[in-house]
C-alpha cells in the first residue's frame, strides 16, 4: 500500500493524521472532498488552532 499524502492544494508531504472532511473544510480549501482527509504534520496544527471551538462544542455532545 502507498503512503498517503497531505490533500492540501500544492502540498505533497506525507500524511500524518485523518480528519473530518467537514472540519477541515472550514480552515482550507480542496479540489474534491470525501468524508475524511489526509494532512501533514504543519496542516494538522493548523487544523487544530482553526477548529479548535467547533471540536470543543462536538465533544460536548458525547456527554
């Protein structure tokens, strides 16, 4: 299987985790989007500084 890479526009580095398309969808912008999306390590900072408030109030939910 290959390695998955960053589904950032212009950005090829390796995949660090998966997100929520939906999420991610609000802090960038992708050509085609499923239901989860690969990011690099410098992305995925940048996913959790831009969605921090959306993840909390998500999580309030579980209780």
């Amino acid at each position: 299987m290959g390695k998955k890479t960053c589904e950032v526009p212009e950005c090829g580095e390796e995949s660090y985790q998966t997100v929520p398309a939906d999420l991610a969808s609000k802090v960038f912008t992708f050509k085609e989007i499923g239901t989860k999306v690969h990011l690099c390590r410098k992305h995925y900072k940048e996913y959790k500084k831009g969605t921090k408030n959306d993840r909390e109030l998500r999580r309030m939910d579980w209780v």
